[in-house]
C-alpha cells in the first residue's frame, strides 16, 4: 500500500472511535492462557525485550498493564551530571532543531508552530528560539515519561484532538499531524528555564496518564488547562505519565538555554536517562 492510499483510508477511518475500543480491549481482563498467550505472541511480533520489564509476563492481568509495564529498577541511569538533559523516554529521533520563529520540522517540507502545537500562543512564547526535538516510541518500547531535568511541575494543559497514526507515512504526509491529535502536555520550570514535555496521543493510544496529578485522556472531557500555586517537585528521570500503546513526545525549551547533542539525529536510538543536551 502506497502512501497515498494509506491516508485516504485514514481519513475514512473513525479513528477515535477505533482507539477507544481498542483501548477498552486493553483494560479488560480475560482468561490467564488466552491473555498471556496474546501477550507473548505481540512481544514475539515486535521484538520485546521482557528482560528488562520489572516483572515477568505472567504478573499483568491485562494488554494495559503490559503495555505500561515497569523497568527493573536501576535498569536505566540516569545522567548525574546537573547540567546534562536526558531523554525522557524510550525511543527513536525523529526530528531535532531550534524553533527559529517559533517553527518546528515535521518532515521533509512540512512545518508546523509551536504556538499551533501548545494550543496558547502566550503558552508558546518562550519556546520561541529554542531547542526542541520529537522522539517516537514505538509498541516495542517502554512507554512510561520521564522528566528531562530536575524541577517544578507547573502546570498541565489538556488538549483533546484527533487521532491519526503517528507512523512514517503519516508524519510526512499529514500537515500539522502532532498539533491536531489529542495532547497532553506537562509544563516544568527547571534549570533550563521552562520547560515542555508534550505527549502526543495516536490511534490506538486509547489513553495518556499522568503520574502527577488525577489526569487520564480519551475519556470524553473537555480541554483543559491548570495552573498550580506551588507545584510539584520532580527529579530528574522522575515519572511524568505513561501511554497505553506507543506514540510521541516532543521537548520544547526556552530559547538559548539547552544546546543538542551532536549525535541527537534523526533516526538515533534513545534509552531513558542518557543525555542529550546540556546546559551552558
């Protein structure tokens, strides 16, 4: 199937609809042979390492839990040094830069706003000029969030959307795609001055949680947008929320205050906690 055709089908195809069964699929426990028969079949399928998962296949009652399955502890370091940012997730680069106007790159001719993307051009401001980069995770991965850098949870913004694929075919070829899916994103003030961790839900994402506060998506309410008085601390690598089934993250800092990596590239390898940029 060619691109084009891909993107005709998504178009007809009611996405919202399919990732809400399919997440209610995932939350539904069924009987211990056929489930964990069905689980090692897709960790066959995509290559999970179940190694690395904190507990052994047979402990998740259900796909969810799987899906959101722990490390082993201490199984991902996360850099000491207080001037390195750290990816926050499991994943793959898929586009890296500086947001000069308050641009991002998507793919190969197609841009989209940092504004557009938080949904609040006073929100997106400060991320005008500054570093940014999109990593993806994919169903093999582990699929919890993590911060990039020690600091306050300020605020969260709630940003109900669509749902297309967050796939190759569709991130060249859908204008805007990470700014019209569903969104979830989590505002940090942190060393490096402020600092977005924006999740980007997907179909068959059915859900994003957050760790910090009673915040669950896809659950039929409204957008919103929350500013707390005093904040919660968080380490650096500590959790953030989770997604059920893969999809991306992108990291949005002030301009002039986090400097890239020279090996963070398109289509490099992450692992929680190694670094990726650091502070001047």
């Amino acid at each position: 199937m060619n691109d084009q055709t891909f993107m005709k089908l998504m178009r007809l195809l009611p996405k919202s609809a399919l990732s809400s069964a399919v997440g209610m699929a995932t939350r539904v426990p069924i009987p211990a042979p056929v489930h964990q028969a069905a689980m090692r079949a897709f960790a066959r399928s995509y290559n999970v390492d179940m190694a690395e998962a904190e507990h052994p296949i047979e402990h998740y009652p259900t796909f969810a839990q799987f899906f959101t399955r722990s490390l082993k502890p201490g199984l991902r370091p996360i850099d000491p040094d207080e001037k390195a940012v750290v990816s926050p997730v499991d994943g793959r680069v898929s586009q890296v830069g500086y947001s000069e106007h308050g641009r991002c790159l998507q793919a190969k001719g197609i841009e989209y706003t940092v504004d557009e993307l938080l949904g609040d051009s006073q929100a997106a401001k400060p991320f005008h000029g500054g570093a940014w980069t999109t990593i993806y995770l994919s169903p093999r991965d582990y699929h919890r969030i993590h911060a990039p850098l020690a600091g306050t949870i300020t605020g969260y913004a709630y940003i109900p959307g669509e749902f297309w694929p967050v796939n190759p075919a569709s991130v060249m070829n859908k204008q805007s795609l990470f700014c019209v899916n569903e969104r979830l994103v989590t505002y940090l003030q942190t060393a490096a001055g402020q600092c977005a961790v924006v999740k980007v839900g997907a179909t068959c994402v059915s859900r994003i949680k957050a760790s910090y506060d009673d915040i669950t998506t896809h659950t039929g309410q409204p957008g919103k947008v929350h500013q707390y008085q005093e904040g919660y601390k968080v380490e650096k690598g500590g959790e953030l929320g989770r997604f059920e089934m893969g999809s991306t993250v992108i990291l949005l800092f002030e301009a002039g205050r986090v400097k890239w990596e020279s090996s963070l590239q398109p289509e490099a390898p992450l692992r929680l906690g190694q670094r990726i940029g650091v502070l001047p």
